[in-house]
C-alpha cells in the first residue's frame, strides 16, 4: 500500500467511525438512563475512543456525561462481564487489551456458531430481507467503483444480521451477540482498506447468492470460510489493525 492510500485508509477509519456513533446516537433505542450510560462508555471502548489498556475512571466520565458516578459505575460491571473491561485490584479498571490468541479464539467461534446459525437460517429468510441486502449491494457496488466502503460496510453487516436474526434460535443468537464488539470494530478497520473492501465485496456477493438460492450447504460454506479468512488477516495485521501502528 502506498503513502497516499495509507493517508486515506486512515482518515477513512475515523471517518466511518464517527459516523457509525453519529448514527447510534441519533438512533438510540435505549429507554434508561442506565441503558444510555453503559452504551456510551461500550461504543467509546468500542471504536477506540477509549484505547486498548487505557485507565477509565468513574469519576471523570460521570462528569463528562453528568450522571452519578454510581450509573458509572453499573456500567462498567456489565462491561466487565462482557470482557470489555478489566478491574485491577488497589489500581482501578482498564480497557482490557486483546490479543491474537483472543482474535483466534473469539473467530473459531464465530466460524462454529455463525455456521450453524446459517444453516438454520438460510430456509427461513424472507423475500423482505433478500430484497433489503441485494439493494445495499447494488449501492454498495457503485460506492467501491467510486473508492468509497461506507455502504459495504453497511450491506456486510447487514448480511450477518440477516443469518443471525433468522435462526429462530434465541440462545444461539446471544452466544453470537457476546463477542459482537469485537467484531464491530475489526470490520471498520479491515473494509476501510479499498482493496481489501473489493475483495471482500465478491466474497459477500457470493454468500448472497447462496443465500438468494436457498442453498444451506453453499451458504454456509462460504460463510465459514469467509471468517476464517477474515481472521487471519486480522492476524496478519495485528498490531496495526489494533493499535493504528
């Protein structure tokens, strides 16, 4: 990759970062106060505002949001739970930093339970939804010709959704769910490279495909590899997808 592309990866990252939290505040279905707290301080964690082993005190985010230190507080118990945070005793918490053999772990298990959430989902997703995904990819197609990700990005997660929303399997949905954090933050990074977003795009056309014909075993074949695939790059860019080096 070139200095200029590199330039642009960069600025792309946080541009779609911004609007991505742009778009969940504005779209925030949270109802409690205590709901809203902990979906603030998780997207900062999350799009890296808060950065891997930074120091996060209660005390200055309860300013920063003006509530009480206590909803801080609650907050960062559930983060906690979710392997967002980590309390250090006598020291205070910190944003827990992830490391290759958590990408390794969390996306072999992505690849087992997105698999069997396919399978299970591919007969049953209906004509709205096919027709809502194919839309996103016909923008998405046009946008990457233009060397733009955004709506890619969009039709990506939008595929997933899709797989995952329709396996009539509530435990299994959760069990997806608990790692999408992480995944959120990867995809941006990753498909804000124009090359890497191209390619990607011919994969995800070929899942939607599958998915358009009702082909379960296709599906979710393709499925599995295109995370396994999506796993060693992260791997392989480590250190920069992770830290912007």
């Amino acid at each position: 990759m070139g200095e200029a592309e590199q330039v642009t990866s960069k600025e792309k990252i946080n541009r779609i970062i911004d609007n991505t939290l742009l778009k969940k505040q504005i779209g925030n279905n949270y109802k409690s106060l205590e709901q809203q707290v902990y979906k603030i301080i998780k997207d900062k964690i999350v799009y890296r505002e808060l950065k891997p082993g930074e120091r996060i005190i209660d005390k200055h985010l309860a300013e920063e949001l003006d509530v009480s230190r206590s909803l801080v507080r609650q907050a960062f118990n559930i983060l906690e739970k979710e392997e967002l945070i980590t309390a250090i005793p006598r020291s205070g918490f910190y944003v827990r930093e992830i490391t290759k053999k958590d990408i390794k772990e969390i996306y072999n298990i992505r690849r087992l339970l997105e698999g069997y959430a396919t399978e299970l989902a591919v007969p049953e997703v209906p004509a709205e939804d096919i027709k809502e995904v194919e839309e996103l990819f016909k923008q998405a197609k046009e946008d990457l010709e233009e060397g733009e990700v955004e709506s890619f990005i969009e039709a990506d997660t939008k595929l997933h959704n899709i797989l995952t929303d329709n396996c009539k399997n509530e435990r299994l949905k959760k069990m997806i769910n608990k790692y999408q954090s992480h995944y959120i933050f990867y995809r941006l990074v990753d498909f804000s490279r124009l090359e890497r977003a191209r390619e990607a795009y011919h994969r995800h056309c070929e899942i939607f495909e599958a998915v358009k014909d009702k082909d379960v075993e296709l599906t979710v074949e393709l499925i599995e590899e295109h995370i396994e695939h999506a796993r060693d790059i992260i791997i392989e860019n480590f250190e920069d997808y992770t830290y912007g080096n």
